[in-house]
C-alpha cells in the first residue's frame, strides 16, 4: 500500500466510527431482516411492519405460560396476532 492507495477514505472511516443509532424501529428492522434471511418467518407474510409470526412460536408461548410472572399476572394484554393465538 503506496501513498495511501487501498486505504479507507475519510468517509469510510466516519461510517466506521459512528455506530448506528439503535432505535425501536431499527431494531424491529434487525429483527425482521433476521427472520426473513434465515428462513424462520411464518405465514402471515411478509413479516415487515407486524408482530411477525416466526418457526417456534407455540413453543414459545408454552415457556411463557412457565414463568412465575405470567402465572402471578392479574392480567394479560394479548394482540390478534398470528404468532400470539396460542398465548
């Protein structure tokens, strides 16, 4: 590497610094992206901009029906979303 060449520009460097700004949105995104990629969403699709319904939902709301807190709670606020029928 002669006189600079093949090194990062000062933008780059910039974009490397600054992390992203971690947001709900951001991280629904991640989520999103995530489920879609790795092959774990579920009908209905697609999964953006819901509560997605993903491989291993009735599982998980059977570890939640488990837990001390859901058992203890007075009341339990359920979305008529896919992925939340079995809660």
């Amino acid at each position: 590497m002669q006189n600079g060449e093949g090194a990062p520009t000062a933008a780059e460097n910039t974009k490397k610094a600054v992390p992203e700004e971690v947001t709900k949105q951001s991280f629904r995104l991640k989520v999103w992206r995530h489920l879609e990629t790795n092959g774990l969403a579920m009908f209905p699709r697609p999964v953006y901009n819901r509560i997605p319904n993903f491989k291993g939902a009735t599982e998980a709301a059977a570890k939640l029906a488990e837990l001390d807190i859901f058992k203890a709670a007075n009341t339990i606020k359920v979305n008529p979303d896919k992925p939340q029928e079995p809660v």
